[in-house]
C-alpha cells in the first residue's frame, strides 16, 4: 500500500463516525500485513515485565495525536501490570500497532478498536478487536474519550495479548535495557583511524560466550564501529561480563556489564544491564536472547567509544 493510500485511510478514521469503516480498516489491513503465523522465540526482557512472556513494542497507533499518546501510557501501565515487557527496536518479539474508530450510539459514543500483532518480519500474527462506549459531549466524538476509557480499553487489550503471548514458545529471557553507569562521556579522542577489539565475553553459563560475543560485535559493526581481532596502539576494548546470581525458586538473577576502556587501558565507563530469567534458562543455547541483550546494550557503548572510528 501506497503512502498516498495509507494517509488517506489514517485521515478516515478521524473523520468518520460511522461503524463500518471499522470493517473496511480490517480488509486493508489484512492486504497490507498478511496472513496469520507463529511467533518468535525470545521471551520477556528486563524493561517492565518478569520475563514471562515474550517483549513487545508499541507501532504506531491511528487515531488523534493526543488520543494516541495517552493511549500508549495507557498500554505501557496496563502491560507492567500483566508481566508483558514493553521495549523497542530489535529486542522486542512482536510490535502492536492500533487502529481505532469513534461510531454514534443513543446513549454516546462507541469507540472501536483493532490491534494487529506483527512479528519481526512485520507479517501480521494476531489481531484483537474491541470496544468501550463513552459518553457524548458535543459534536466532537473524541471529547468523552477520557483517561479512564483509555485505561479500559488498554487493560483489555493486555489481558487478551497476554493470553496469547502465554501460548507462543518461550526461551530464555535475554538481559535487556542498558543502563549507562557512568560519569564519563564519549571519548574526544582526536581525528584519526580508530578500532574496537570485542574479546570473549566472560563469565556467560551455556553458550554464551560464544553468542553473546558475537551478537555484540554485530551489533557494533553495524553502527559503524570498526572491529579488529587484537589490541594496538589505537585500539579500543569492548569487555563483557557476566555474572549469574543464585536461584530463588524457578527464578535466577543475571547480570552483564560491558567494560570500554582505551588503548592504554584507562577506563571510559560501562554499560551495566540486570534481569531476573527463569531458573537454567540459560544454561545451554542463549539462541536470540544474545541477540536482544547485544541489541539494547549497543547504544551505551557506542556512546563511550570515539566519535571518530573509521
């Protein structure tokens, strides 16, 4: 579908109050993403949930601005409550993307929403429809779509998400959300050719120090960070650790913390992430959970190396 084709059904929604567009949105959004499917593998990521379920990210959400940023606080609360971890970028599973429409009633407004659910190759995998009836004030259909109706509707949203996330596979829970611990800014290193070396991540149980080592060198390389396989003279390092904490019944803590320092060894900061994952999940294959975890520390890091690295 077209831009052109995609700005003139968003602008619909907006004008009609008329329930059978609702309908005519289904058909074209069905067209645009496809055929239903199965999940991915990741489970949940340190960011609101417990790891229970598999992360997902909030798209784009048709309907007035002012209604889809309070919808999506909305989402974001309702999600935290129900263990669905909210995150962004590569390390979420699945994306949720709205479409909502406001329809007349005798007793106020009817407001109608759909939810597409579309894995990481944007193919749509699940769809949610609903509905919360408001009270009319004015001509404005929008104006009884209060905080609570928001709420409303984003908690039965996230109870019917959370039941189908409940029936996708479930892996290992990957460490996500970086936190930057550190006073130090990027390097004002001056102009010239600089490398980074990534050695062996340490420390990671099962596969880990092989994927997790890995996955961040991709990461890094494709934010235009340029790899070496050794240390020099104009080298940076790029060292992570893991730590595992002890078990408390079916869960178990972890945390990585990835140490950048210069060519002389002086330290530039870190990048520190910590989640709770279910008990030996991670014992054998890390599979897309080094992935994810990579993901969502690369960012930190980057902003701790030159500015200058090619």
């Amino acid at each position: 579908m077209g831009s052109m084709g995609a700005t003139r059904a968003h602008s619909s929604i907006f004008r009609t109050c008329n329930i059978a567009l609702l309908a005519i949105i289904a058909v074209l959004l069905a067209a645009c993403a496809g055929g239903g499917g199965g999940g991915g593998p990741i489970r949940g990521i340190f960011g609101g949930g417990s790891g229970e379920l598999q992360p997902i990210a909030l798209g784009n959400i048709a309907a007035p601005n002012k209604i889809a940023s309070s919808l999506k606080s909305e989402l974001r609360s309702a999600a935290q409550q129900r263990d669905i971890s909210v995150v962004s970028g590569a390390a979420a599973s699945f994306t949720l993307r709205g479409y909502i429409a406001t329809s007349p009633e005798p007793s106020g407004h009817k407001v109608s929403y759909i939810w597409d659910i579309m894995d990481k190759s944007n193919k749509r995998v699940h769809r949610i429809l609903g509905e919360q009836l408001v009270p009319k004030k004015g001509s404005d259909p929008w104006a009884g779509v209060s905080k609570q109706a928001l709420a409303t509707i984003a908690g039965k949203t996230m109870t019917d998400l959370a039941s189908w996330l409940r029936k996708q596979p479930r892996v290992a829970a990957p460490v996500a959300a970086a936190t930057q611990r550190s006073g130090t800014t990027a390097s004002t290193a001056r102009p010239g050719s600089y490398l980074t070396v990534v050695p062996n991540v340490t420390g990671a149980p099962g596969d880990g120090r092989k994927s997790l080592t890995a996955a961040i060198k991709k990461q890094l390389a494709g934010k235009g960070v340029k790899l070496t396989s050794s240390k020099g003279a104009n080298v940076y390092t790029v060292a992570g650790k893991v730590k595992m904490g002890r078990a408390s019944g079916n869960n178990q803590t972890i945390a990585i913390e990835w140490r950048v320092t210069d060519p002389k060894g002086k330290n530039l900061g870190k990048v520190s992430q910590n989640n709770t994952i279910k008990k030996g999940s991670l014992d054998r294959s890390w599979g897309r959970a080094a992935d994810a975890a990579a993901a969502a520390a690369a960012d930190g890091i980057v902003k701790l190396l030159p500015r200058s690295r090619r």
